[in-house]
C-alpha cells in the first residue's frame, strides 16, 4: 500500500477546545490550555506519523470578526 499523507486545520471560534482537541489527536500537549481567550497567538502545528501514513494537525488562533470586537469597545 501506498504512503499517504495530509493536512487537517482545526478553526473555530475562540475558547472551543480547538487546543485541547490537537493534543489529544496528536497525543502529547503541544498547545497551551487555558480558560482566557486567544490564548494561541500563532498557528502550532502537531505531526503524527504511522506506518503508511502521515497527518499534520495545524491548531489556529480562534476566528473574530472585527466588526463586533469594535462595536464593543465604543
């Protein structure tokens, strides 16, 4: 059989478990958990690698629409 191979990006709204949900796919904790929002400021990605396939998990910072945010400020 042959090597496979493929990119999974979890996205999502702020504070969902986005982090949590990569460290438990990949098995180790490579993205800070907390309960204070954004707290992943960058993209971490996390590889997991088997006998005949490869899956790279990209964790993203939470998507916020800025329209909103700013309203909310004045």
């Amino acid at each position: 059989m042959a090597h496979k191979a493929g990119f999974v990006n979890i996205i999502g709204n702020p504070n969902v478990g986005k982090s949590t949900l990569m460290n438990v796919l990949v098995g180790t904790r490579l993205s800070i958990i907390t309960s204070k929002a954004q707290t992943t400021r960058h993209r971490i990605h996390g590889i997991v690698n088997g006998d005949d396939y490869q899956i790279i998990y990209s964790d993203t910072p939470g998507i916020l629409d800025p329209s909103i945010n700013f309203r909310k400020r004045c």
